[in-house]
C-alpha cells in the first residue's frame, strides 16, 4: 500500500490532485479555529471544557470537526448541504418535476445540484439562527456558569453579523467540497465530512485515558482501541457484502451484427441505505430534548421531566427509540432510493432478464423480496454499530461524540474505501499496483 502510494505522488497529475486535496483540507481545518465576530472565545473555552453536550448538538459537532461547540466561522460545517441533498432525494420522489430532472441526465442533474446549493444556504440561516439563540441563552452548554456570557453584546446587529458569517462559512464549505471533487481526488463533501470526524479521535482518545483508573488508563485506552478495531472490522465487512442477482441479455441481430448474449448482475448491497439512518434516528430523536428548552417552563413540567430521564443516551426507552427509528429508516430509504418496477423495465426494454424469472412484473416482485430480505439484516446491523458505544462503552468516557460511535465509523469506513478505490482506478489505468492488491 505504501508503495502504491509514493507512486501515486510519483505520477504528475496524480500528484497534483493529492496535494490539491490536502490544501482544501488545510484550509478547511484552520476555517474550523476562527471565532465568530461577537463571540468571547475565553468563555468559549471554559464552557467547552466544563459542561457536557448532546444530542443534536454533539452530531453536529461530530460533522463539523468540533467547529460548532468552539462557534467558529465554520461552526456549521458540512451538515447543511448533508440535509438539503437528503431532503431533495426525498423530493424527488413525491414532485414529478424533480423526477423529470433527474430523468433527463447531466443537464437535469445541474440542476438538482443548483437546488440543492439554495436549499443549503436557506438552511444555513436557519441553523446559524438557532445556534447563535442558544449560544445567547446559554442552551448550548450545559452546567456551564458562564453560559450566558458566550455572547456579551445581544443587540439585534451582533445577531444578524453572526447568522450571516456563520452561513458565509457554510457556502465556503460548499465551494471547497465541490473544489475537491472537479480538481481533486474523491467526493469533496464526503471527504470533508471524513477529516472532520478524524479530527476528533485523537482529543477524545486522550480523554478516554485520562479518565481512565486502571494502570493510569491504559488499560481502558487500550480496550477501546481494540474495540473500534473490531468494530471497524465489522463494518468493512458489511459494507463490501453484496447480493448479485445475475442478469442475462438476449441477443439481437441489427443488421450482419449481433448484439448483447452477455451475463451481468444487479450488486444489492446488505447496507444499501448507508449511514443515512442513523443520521435520521439521531435528529429526530432530539427532537422532545429541543421541545423541552424553547418551550418556557416545560422543563419544570412532569412531561419535561420524564423527556430528560428518559431520551438521554444509556437510558432503555432512549436506545430501544433509537434502535427501532434505525430500522424504520433504512428500509424507508431503501423503499425510495431503490425502484424494483423501474429496473425491471429498463431491464425489458434492453432485452434483459433475471435466470428463471420472467421480465416485467415477476422481476419487480422478486427484486423487491430479495431487497427486503437484505435490508433485514442491514439494518439490524445499523442498529447494532450505532448502539455498541453508548451501551458497551458508557464506563469508559465515552460520549455523544464518541469517536468510535456508529455514525462516525460507517462515514470513516465508506469515505475510505471509495477514496482508496479511486486512487487504484487512476493507478491501474497507469499500469500500476493499486492499494487493495
């Protein structure tokens, strides 16, 4: 692999995406250390090293990198863009005009992307508003005495300055994510997203020895290191498994030629949903948390007092939620990422059929069992990552935004086995050994 890899940087354009790479992600990393105008940045630290946060709030610290919680000018980080593409996936489905976009190929494609750019910055102020409210308020962290003093100055100037810079931050995130992917290597939104996660192991790493009793917290830094080995294990392993349903295409005489008589397959992946939801089950499961602070004197209420000793992580009514909202998620994505009727007609319409099935209607039926046979299995699997922390690792410091949580593994594990695919690609077509011979 390392061989592999100082030829990569050996070949001239090869070596110019890497460090074109690498200079987006210097930049991205420094962006996620400027303060916001109006912020005390002491107070910040204080807050930042006394209270405790999660939910919600740990996600998106987890995905900007711990920006949001030192309420920097990329506070935001890539979250927004993550939840406009989910939401105009979504769309696509129910409006038959982004349906017919996505129909007509790349122009069509342009075009989704566009709205998805807008959907980003209107979402962008709509999270730079409730960030900075809750910064004012003191929400944002809590436990902390100097909460409240995050934000000395609260006039209405200050505010909209804030808002303002924090989703200027947010289209800058954007810009360099999209620099990545047209003149680097790999998806630059995911790639960002992945150094963002990384950049937090070792800090939470350390922590868990620190906190760590026995043999000064080796013992506890070395369990957890062997467990997210094992875990990362795990998810390689799923990740790469895959039903492939064969597909035969008839032949067909145009003229002195024949065409198709070919054999392919149909790869339906154990995980076909992805990391996507876990992100749904963990948003909306803050939700009740969030009613609880904006709604006055909800917290001092029965109801307000069963949510904080029931939907916090550790507790059984919070991880059987979590649980079942995983599985819930993945195959109502799975139900509308993936259409069996219209791959069963594009595979009639090209001359195509599965072995022993008829084309048509038969192979949306079959494809659709052999989907929801899978998705079993995925999401049990989904559940699974995503709860071995908060359950197996309580006693050893671990967090919202734990490293070796669900969501971060399956992100670090995907963005890493694509990147490293595309780097052999671009090796092999130079006739050179790739990173997984």
């Amino acid at each position: 692999m390392l061989t592999a890899f100082a030829r990569a940087f050996k070949t001239p354009d090869l070596r110019k995406k890497l460090l074109f790479t690498l200079g987006i992600i210097v930049l991205y990393r420094l962006g996620a250390h400027v303060p916001v105008p109006g912020v005390n940045y002491k107070n910040v630290q204080i807050c930042v090293d006394s209270a405790e946060t999660g939910g919600l709030f740990g996600l998106v610290n987890l995905f900007s990198g711990g920006a949001l919680l030192q309420i920097t000018i990329f506070a935001l980080g890539i979250m927004p863009y993550i939840t406009a593409s989910i939401i105009l996936q979504l769309l696509t489905v129910v409006i038959p005009r982004l349906e017919a976009l996505k129909k007509e190929g790349q122009s069509g494609t342009a075009k989704i992307t566009q709205y998805t750019r807008y959907l980003t910055v209107a979402l962008a102020v709509l999270q730079g508003t409730g960030l900075v409210a809750t910064a004012r308020n003191g929400a944002i962290f809590q436990g902390c005495q100097v909460a409240d003093q995050i934000v000395p100055d609260k006039s209405i100037f200050v505010t909209i300055t804030m808002v303002i810079t924090m989703t200027a931050g947010t289209a800058a995130v954007m810009w360099l994510g999209e620099l990545v992917t047209d003149r680097g290597i790999g998806n630059g939104m995911s790639i960002l997203m992945f150094i963002s996660i990384a950049a937090g192991f070792p800090g939470a790493l350390w922590a868990i020895k620190k906190k760590g009793e026995l043999a000064d917290g080796w013992i506890e830094f070395g369990i957890v290191i062997l467990v997210g080995f094992a875990m990362v294990g795990l998810v390689v392993f799923v990740e790469q498994a895959q039903r492939r349903i064969p597909v035969q295409y008839a032949k067909r005489m145009i003229g002195r030629k024949s065409y198709g008589g070919t054999s392919t397959y149909i790869p339906l992946k154990v995980n076909q949903a992805g990391v996507i939801p876990v992100i749904f089950a963990s948003s909306l499961l803050y939700i009740p948390m969030l009613i609880v602070q904006f709604s006055g004197g909800g917290a001092n209420s029965s109801w307000g007092r069963w949510i904080q000793g029931n939907f916090v992580d550790g507790e059984p009514i919070y991880i059987a939620t979590y649980f079942l909202l995983i599985v819930f998620f993945a195959f109502f994505y799975v139900a509308i990422s993936f259409n069996p009727e219209e791959v069963a007609d594009n595979m009639k319409k090209y001359g195509g059929f599965i072995p022993g099935i008829r084309a048509g209607r038969p192979t949306a039926e079959y494809l659709s069992y052999v989907l929801n046979r899978i998705t079993w299995p995925g999401s049990l699997y989904l559940g699974l990552i995503a709860l071995v922390p908060t359950m197996a690792l309580a006693g050893f410091g671990a967090n919202a935004d734990f490293p070796f949580g669900g969501t971060s593994i399956l992100i670090i594990v995907g963005v890493g086995l694509e990147t490293v695919k595309q780097i052999e690609s671009q090796l092999q077509q130079r006739n050179y050994e790739g990173f997984l011979r």
